[in-house]
C-alpha cells in the first residue's frame, strides 16, 4: 500500500485527555464540565466517570512506548484546559503543563509528530459557572489559554488544532441537552457556536504569536446528512441538519460567513469585525468522519429537524450500528478539500464495538480501517490534498456517556486493572505504517 504515499504522511491515531488520562483530581487539575456531568445518576452508563478511564496520566510512559512499537509517525492528543489552568483562568497550574511538556519530550525523542487539540470538550467547570460557551467572554480566555499552552510547547509541537468537533459538541451541550452543560436552548446554541468561532480567531492568532511558524488549524465532524425518506420536508430537514453540523464553524471559520440557512439567525451575536476575526489564517483542516447520519422533519424542534434512524436497506454497520460507507468518505474528503481549499488531515476515523475480551483478534476493525483508507487513497487520486490519516484511537477508553464498554481502541484496556493488550489490528496497523515512506 505504500508507493500511494507521499514522504510525511501523517500516519498515526488520536487521543484526547478526558477519554483516556483519569486522574481527574491528581496535580492541581481543577473539574471539568464532564466530572459535573457525570456526578449525576443516570447521565454516564454504568456510572462511569472520568476516572479511570483509560489511566493514561500515570502510563503515559507505556502509552508512548506503544506509538513507538506502532510505527507512529505522528500522534494526536487533546491538552486538558482545567489541567493547565484549574480555574479556566487565571494562575497556572505548573504540574499540568508539566505533564503535557513530558509527553511532548517523549514523543518527540521517540520521532512521533506531536499534534495537539486545545480542546477536546473538558471546559473548566468554572468557566461554566461564567456562562461557558454561551457567553462572549469566554473567547477571550480561550486565546490566552491557548497562548500559554503555545509559549510553553510550540517550539516542539508543529500542528496545533484549536477545537475538536466544534459542531457536536455546540449542538450537543446547548440545544440536544446530551452532553454537559446539558442545556435545551436555540439561543445559546447560536451563541455557543458563534462564541466557540470568535475563540477559534483568537487562538490561531495568539499561538501565531507565539510562533509564527505553527501550523494551526481545526478538527471538524464531517457527515454527509441524508434525508431519512424521500419525502421533501425530510430533505429540507437534511439540508438544514447539515447546515448545522457540518459548515457552521467551518464556513465562518474558513470563507468568512455563516451558511446561507443561519446566516440571518447568527445576526444577534455578531458584533462588528467579528467574521474577519474568526477568520484567521488556516494551515490545514482536520476532518473526522465515521459515517453518514440521516436526518427527519420535526415541526415540534427547533430548525424543524433531527436525527433519525438510517432505513434498513441491508448497508453493512459496525456493532454499534454505524453504517459501513466507505465511500461516503472518499465522497467527504474530496468535498472538504474542494469547499475550503486546504490541506485535509484525516483526524478521526474508526470502528466501535463493545468486546469483551475474550479475544484480541478484531477483524472487522481491521476490515474497516482498510476500506476507509482505500477509499482515501481514491480521494487522493481524486485530487484531495491528503497529508494524514490519524485512526481512532490508541486505546479503548471513555466514550462520553458511553461509559467504556464501547471500544474504539487498537490496544485493549482491562476495565479493573488498565493493562495494555494489543488486539490484531494494532499489528496490522503497525505493518501498514511501517511500510509507508519515511517523511
Ligand atoms: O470518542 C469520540 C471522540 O471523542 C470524538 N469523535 C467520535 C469518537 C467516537 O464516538
């Protein structure tokens, strides 16, 4: 497989802090809107909460020793907000930037390209109590949050994302009621994704400023949204969906305006100068794709639209009942790429299953990783300017309000005890990006 690679592909997997590192309350780390979350009954299945998860703040050592069996040639994680600054704001908390400073050191020694996503949904609890996204203010501690992690580790991280999934988890937190802080307003949706947008600008500047040779940029979810009938009302509710999800950060973002749909809707919050402040200079576009979502008219919900089942057309799905479409991925590379005319790294991309680990042996992970990536590499032949696949994810760890029997990982983690058991499709991955061009 390899000759259809360049040189510096980025080859690797992504992680992010609260789904894998635990030790929520070791170091001065200060509570995330996900510790609150999960603190009520009901909200995480099985109860889980952020600790262990995946134990990765004391095994980190092990965790990079496994990159490097892996044949990583880049590694994406996610630095913890409340980590670096317990209050969202304010004094530093030295022991978390330390930890994220070791990590860089290790990868780096170990010749992994470090890329780093300032936020992976684990908003200090604090800056909730503020107002979080819905408030304007909020920008404004993202960039200096954003400046701090920059001054301490640019000089050795090159790609720096300022958010991942920014369209979920606006939606999911503030209009759905999903995720933390578990609200049900259209309001402060539209504020959040405005808020989370001028928050964009203001980091990709601020970590230029620090150094102006950084590579900044955003990772979105990226799903095409399909009518769940044919009827017209369902494709007005996909059109408006994936307004919604799929363009509203990155259109204001990366062209400069809002879809056409919710330009008028985003009117109230925007202020003077605010559309050229989102748009900072982009180096590249982080993409994760798992699937296409379907979508259904519902005059009872705001914007009149939803999710909805997708039909049962005998599509092949994973476990947990994503549809297996490799080409609705070629189909989104060559699309993200032709909308924004940027350099597309492949942020997130893999299988779920719950297993119970009677066996490593995962090939229907393995299946899927190899047509999607098949299906990248027409995309490439397509024209996509393609520079990295990142799979999800290094370990089986948090998923969310999953709780952690779904697994995504290519190394298992015992639930009780957080040994590391390398299932099959580590191995496969390993021979894959061991065979590709040393960059
Ligand atoms: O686990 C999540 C991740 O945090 C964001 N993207 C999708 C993954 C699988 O659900």
């Amino acid at each position: 497989m390899s000759p259809a690679w360049p040189e510096g592909f980025l080859w690797g997997v992504s992680t992010s802090a609260y789904q894998i590192e635990g030790a929520t309350a070791a170091d001065g780390r200060g509570p995330s809107i996900w510790d609150e979350w999960a603190k009520v009954p009901g909200r995480m299945r099985d109860g889980e909460t952020g600790d262990p998860a995946s134990g990765h703040y004391l095994r980190w050592r092990e965790d990079v020793a496994l990159l490097r069996e892996l044949g990583a040639r880049a590694y994406r994680f996610s630095i913890a907000w409340p980590r670096v600054l317990p209050l969202g704001r304010g004094p530093v908390n030295a022991a978390g930037l330390e930890f994220y400073d070791r990590l860089t050191d290790a990868l780096c020694e170990a010749g992994i390209v470090p890329i780093a996503c300032l936020y992976h949904w684990d908003l200090p609890q604090a800056l909730q109590k503020e107002g979080g996204w819905p408030a304007r203010d909020i920008a404004g501690r993202f960039a200096d949050y954003a400046a701090i992690s920059a001054a301490r580790l640019a000089d050795r991280i090159p790609f720096w994302a300022t958010f991942n999934e920014p369209g979920l988890f606006t939606m999911f937190g503030h209009l759905t009621g999903g995720h933390p802080p578990g609200l049900k307003r259209t309001d402060a949706y539209l504020a959040a994704m405005h808020h989370v947008n001028l928050a964009h600008g203001g980091a990709t500047r601020a970590i230029l400023a620090v150094r102006s040779d950084a590579r900044v940029g955003c990772v979105h979810n990226v799903q095409p949204v399909r009518p769940g009938s044919d009827a017209p009302a369902d494709a007005e509710a996909a059109g408006m969906l994936g307004e919604l999800w799929n363009r509203a950060l990155p259109d204001a973002q990366l062209l400069g305006h809002y879809p056409d749909r919710i330009a008028a809707l985003m009117e109230p919050w925007i202020r003077g100068g605010d559309l050229a402040a989102i748009r900072a200079p982009a180096a590249w576009i982080g993409v994760n794709h798992y699937s296409p979502v379907y979508a259904k008219h519902d005059p009872s919900l705001p914007f009149a639209c939803a999710f909805t089942d997708a039909p049962r057309d005998g599509t092949p799905a994973t476990p947990i009942n994503w549809r297996i479409e490799p080409g609705a991925f070629r189909d989104t590379l060559t699309d993200v790429h032709a909308r924004y005319r940027l350099p597309v790294v492949v942020t997130e991309n893999g299988y779920g299953a719950e297993e119970d680990g009677t066996t490593l042996e995962d090939a229907g992970r393995i299946a899927f990783h190899e047509a999607y990536i098949g299906a990248m590499r027409e995309a490439r032949a397509q024209g996509a300017d393609i520079r990295g696949y990142l799979a999800w994810t290094l370990l089986d760890n948090l998923e969310w309000s999953g709780g952690r029997r779904v697994r995504f990982g290519l190394v298992r983690v015992e639930p009780d005890t957080q040994e590391r058991r390398k299932k099959a499709s580590f191995a496969w991955f390993a021979r894959l990006f061991r065979a590709a061009p040393e960059g």
